[in-house]
C-alpha cells in the first residue's frame, strides 16, 4: 500500500508542474504572431551549404576517364554535374546550395566512373557536415575522395590480387 500511494504522489506532481511554473512560462496558442516569431528565431536543422569536393583517382589510362556525382541518397539534394578527367585524375567540384534534410546531416555523393574500355562503376561515399544539429549548416565545407580507377581494379583482379 506505502508503494502504491508514493507512486500516486509522484504522478500527481509531474502533472501538477506545468501550472506550479507560472504563466511566464505556459505554452502560446499556434495560431497567435507571437508563435510564429519564435519558431522564425530558431536556426532551421535543414539549409543549404556549399560543399567543395575534390577526387583524385589513382591508375587512369591514357585518355582519363568521365566522372558523373549525383546525389548518394535521398536525404540529400544538389544538382547532378559530370566532368571528364584528365590521366593525372585530379579534379575539383563545386556544389551550391547543397540541401541535407537528415538529422545525422550527412550528405552522400553517388560517384559514376566511366572509363573507355571497362565497365562503368559506381562508388557511394558519404562525408558529415560540421557543426551541431541545433545550429543552421556551415557556408562551406571541403572533402577530398580517393578512388581506383576502373582500369587498375581490372588490372589487379587479372593478377589474383586481393584489393582492400
């Protein structure tokens, strides 16, 4: 019986707390102006951002190979650009306004390599924005991705060696 009434006392004043509080800090009606300026002072969890994103690809052939990056999944959104590498395969790409919708703020690029000759191959990576969830998103970010190319992954699994 002891038990059963503490837990009655605890109940009752978890519920009686909203109104111990005082009326400084009881809710705003949804609808009233006063609700709406501050959800419009709190930083947005989803914006957009700049992402500058460099690939270097090791093992290109002679003619380079032709590089689409779209986005990896769909909690992520930005314009889809193609470019062609040279054999050095350094290349650099610029994303504006670059949407991550997730609450992880992770934002997946879906890299296609087509090089003359092999099969087109599709490789998914996935990089963080800085910064907390509560803030709005950075003004810019960088990330570098290292690849294989096509070629040279053909190259190695003619000669029965394990790539890791």
């Amino acid at each position: 019986m002891l038990l059963r009434s503490w837990m009655a006392a605890v109940v009752l004043v978890a519920g009686a707390t909203p109104f111990l509080q005082g009326p400084a800090r009881a809710q705003k009606p949804e609808g009233s102006k006063a609700a709406e300026s501050s959800r419009a002072a709190q930083p947005s969890l989803d914006g957009t951002c700049q992402i500058d994103l460099k690939v270097k690809i090791a093992g290109l052939a002679e003619g380079g190979c032709d590089i689409e990056v779209k986005p990896g999944h769909r909690s992520c959104r930005f314009k889809a650009q193609s470019q062609h590498v040279e054999k050095t395969g350094e290349m650099s790409l610029r994303f504006r306004g670059v949407e991550v919708l997730g609450a992880d703020r992770t934002c997946s690029f879906a890299i296609t390599v087509r090089e003359p000759g092999q099969e087109a191959r599709t490789i998914y990576r996935a990089f963080r924005i800085n910064g907390r969830a509560d803030q709005p998103l950075p003004a810019s970010q960088a990330f570098t991705c290292y690849l294989n190319s096509p070629s040279k992954l053909a190259r190695l699994s003619n000669q029965g060696t394990t790539v890791r």
